[in-house]
C-alpha cells in the first residue's frame, strides 16, 4: 500500500479530523493524492447534519468505490455514529469506524499489512459507547451509536492496538489558516440537530495539549488559527447544559484563548462558532487585551422569533440575542457578527419570518448562513406538525439571501479608505485573502506577487459584490 485520498465533508471539526488522518497515514510512510485519482485506500470522512449533507457523503463513498474498485474505503465521520438506517451494508472492500479510536486502529492495521481489501471482513467495528472516554459526559446516549449494519463487537482499552489515538497536527496541509479543535461533543437538546447522537460525549482537551499544538501550528508557518469545537462554549465542562453551569456561564475558553494569544509569531486567532451566553465579560476582556484575535464573532441566532427559539429548544431567546450584540459592540471597534439562520422551521409564520428579518438588520450581520429547514431524520423537529410549504421556504431563503448580500455590503461600506491586513489564501488573479473582520479583499497586482500565506497591509477601495478591492498604501 503506497497512496491514499481523503473525501471531507462538513465542519471545521471534520476537517480537522481528517488533518489528523492525513497525519497518522503519513507518518506510515503513505502518500496523499487527490480524491479525484487512484489510490489504494480512500477515507471518506461523513458528515450528517442535514439529509443533504447525509446524501452528499453516500454519493463520495459510491464515487470512491467505483473510482478505486481495489482498495479499501474506510468510512468515518458523523453518519457512521447513528442508526438511522443512511448506509449500506458493510462489504470486503468498504468498512465503517464509528469512533476515533476505532479509525486509528484500523487505519494502522490496514497500512501494516494486517489487513487488505480481500481480508476487509476481519475488520469488527464498535461504536461510540462501547469504549467509553474517561472525560465523556455521565449521561449515556438513549439511542446506540453505530451503523446500524455494522458487526459490533466491544473492544476494551486494553484490546485496542497500540497508539490508538489520531495525533495531532504538525501543519494543516493545503490551508492558510489552520483549525484546531479543543473541544468534542454536544448533549444539548435543539430539536433539529442529530449531533448530540453523533458526538453525545461531552470533552475538552488540556490547556497543555493545545497550547503545544498551536506552538507546532505556528511553527509549520501558520500565522492564523481557528479555535473550534462542537460546543465551543462548553470547554472545559462535562455538559452544554447552561442551567448546569456555576452562575450559568464558562470563562474556561477566555482562559484558554489568553494562552493562545501569547504565543510568539501567532498574528491571528479566531473563534469558530459561539452562542450568546458564551460571549462573558472576561472574553470580551480578553478580546481587547490582545490585538491577534480578530474583532469578529460568530453568533448562531437561528430565528428572530421567540416562539421559533423555543421549539428549537434553544438555550436563549431573542432579547438576550439583543443584549449580547449590544455589549459585543460596545466593546469592540465595529466587529464582524456573523451568524446561522434557519428558514421554515416546522411552525414558522409569516410575523415569525418577519422577526428575523427585522432583527437581522438591527443587528446588522456581516454575514449571513442561510439553511432552509429540512427535516432531519431522528431528530424532534422531524416529527413536528405544521410543516412550512416548501414554496414558502424558498421565498423565504430568497429573502435572506439577498439580505445577506445587503447587510454584508452595508457592513463593508463603513471601512472604505481605512487599512486592513490581509492575509493572502489564494492565488489566483488577481490574488485575495481575508481581512481581520473576515470580509475578503482582492489585492492590487504588485511585482512581485504577493504569496500565499503572506500578511499584507492594503487600504480598502471599492466595495462589490464579493468583497472589497484593495489598493496599494502609499
């Protein structure tokens, strides 16, 4: 065995996770190429969150085995965690890992030569709940973690290979900025997510562990690191409940991100996804104590309405939304606030609608993700009675769309003659990269070119469609 590819579909925890399986193939001696060629073993690493997310990672594992009749697909991810009845019957060539644990044991059995495609039965998986983290979460999962054809069989601790654990990055291949996980896992109850099935186990790793790896990170040439998790806000604790939580709110993460912040020659940190009650008055301190982390926030509001908010099963309603936005921006020089908005949830009624557009422009998002509900198979919201008339869902989606696009203009707006770093990711013609509030800017030509990863100052012209235009500082 001498190349493999890696499909990743989803979020930032998902492509962090499959840095970690580039990593661990490797340092066996492996060689990555692009999903698009022949290799000998490809990992298709799934994702869940919606029945479009679920189909799209069946079709990249349908391509794959065609693609590569020979080799081994393994399958990781999300969609191998529950039994909701999305994936095929495991076969010689196609195997299932429905925990970390269990795909870097497999992983290393099948690159030591234990195991080839003709032998790929002797794979056993396991599910999540069969080898129990010691940092999980006390509360065990009601519904059984595993593909739901898999032939589970319970490995202990003691039974696993040896080094079972993914390791940990050295860079973030192919990226600018680079990802780093520092928490794992959601036992919240939003009524439309399947995450908390997927990753139920609550779990955070050490200050230590993180701190050394962003040190490793930057070192590799990253200048900007984005700290993510399933539940960021959650670091550090054993639950995502904030009625759980002593005074109801962390300040373990704006601990963690003074560490991030001292670290020598790392020009920029980001924070992945937030709720409301995770932005405290010591993060917002330490947001203003450092100048490497970036005066932008992304707030998940959802909906605008509070009857919405609540079916949702959401831990805020729309007022505290309100509050936060308002201290956020009392503290910080004009922050970026992007955030997620879910159009047509089952219920939605036309004033509902009409609250969220009316708060999205009080707010005055930077950006705007817009999803269109979508009923997602094991989960409350699937079940739930008045379903909003796919036609009016899209009208709606139209609406936010465009929205989205005048808001983030708006937003751009204000900057126009004013500087701004930029770090270059791409390069194309002409180059561009993003700004510190996130926004992309597409660069002067210069000679020479700038270079990818590079940090550059411009001052911002021409606001478009797409981002803004930069000219050279005088």
């Amino acid at each position: 065995m001498r190349t493999f590819a890696i499909v990743t579909l989803g979020c930032k925890v998902n492509q962090y996770e499959s840095q970690q399986i580039r990593e661990i193939l490797e340092q066996c001696g492996l060689e990555q190429v692009e999903p698009t060629e022949r290799s000998d073993l490809v990992v298709v690493n799934t994702c869940c969150v919606t029945h479009t997310a679920s189909a799209r990672s069946r079709q990249h594992i349908r391509k794959s085995g065609k693609l590569n009749p020979d080799a081994i697909i393994v399958v990781s991810g999300c969609l191998t965690t529950v039994q909701i009845g999305e994936l095929p019957a495991e076969t010689e060539n196609l195997r299932y890992a429905g925990s970390q644990k269990q795909l870097a044991a497999i992983l290393r059995r099948i690159v030591s030569g234990e195991v080839t495609a003709s032998e790929g039965r002797n794979l056993q998986t396991c599910t999540n709940n069969t080898i129990r983290p010691e940092t999980s979460h006390k509360i065990k999962p009601k519904t059984q973690i595993g593909p739901q054809n898999a032939s589970s069989v319970p490995l202990s601790k003691n039974s696993l290979p040896a080094e079972p654990s993914l390791p940990t990055l050295s860079s973030f291949e192919g990226h600018t900025r680079a990802f780093l996980k520092v928490q794992d896992g959601c036992d919240g109850c939003c009524s439309y997510c399947i995450v908390p099935k997927t990753r139920p186990f609550v779990r955070s790793r050490t200050s230590g562990e993180v701190i050394a790896e962003a040190r490793t990170l930057v070192e590799g040439g990253h200048k900007e690191i984005v700290v993510t998790g399933i539940f960021l806000g959650a670091y550090g604790l054993d639950t995502v409940r904030r009625r759980n939580w002593a005074n109801r709110q962390n300040d373990k993460l704006s601990d963690l991100l003074k560490q991030l912040a001292q670290i020598p020659n790392l020009a920029r940190i980001r924070l992945s996804s937030l709720e409301p009650g995770d932005v405290t008055e010591r993060l917002l301190d330490t947001f203003c104590e450092y100048r490497n982390i970036m005066p932008h926030l992304h707030l998940s509001l959802q909906s605008g309405s509070n009857a919405v908010l609540k079916k949702m099963c959401r831990q805020y309603d729309v007022e505290a939304f309100r509050r936060v936005v308002e201290k956020v921006k009392a503290r910080l020089d004009r922050p970026a606030i992007t955030t997620d908005i879910i159009v047509g949830f089952p219920g939605e009624t036309d004033v509902d609608f009409e609250d969220t557009v009316r708060l999205a422009r009080e707010v005055g998002f930077a950006k705007m993700h817009i999803f269109p509900f979508s009923a997602r198979k094991g989960t409350a919201a699937a079940k739930m009675q008045n379903v909003v008339d796919t036609r009016v869902v899209k009208k709606r989606s139209q609406i936010m769309r465009d929205l989205n696009a005048e808001l983030a203009g708006q937003f751009r707006e204000q900057f126009i003659g004013e500087s701004a770093k930029v770090l270059v990711e791409g390069g194309s013609d002409p180059p561009s990269g993003r700004s510190e509030r996130y926004f992309m800017v597409f660069l002067p030509k210069t000679d020479p070119k700038p270079e990818k990863n590079e940090l550059i100052n411009v001052k911002l012209g021409k606001n478009t469609e797409k981002g803004m235009l930069g000219l050279p500082e005088a």
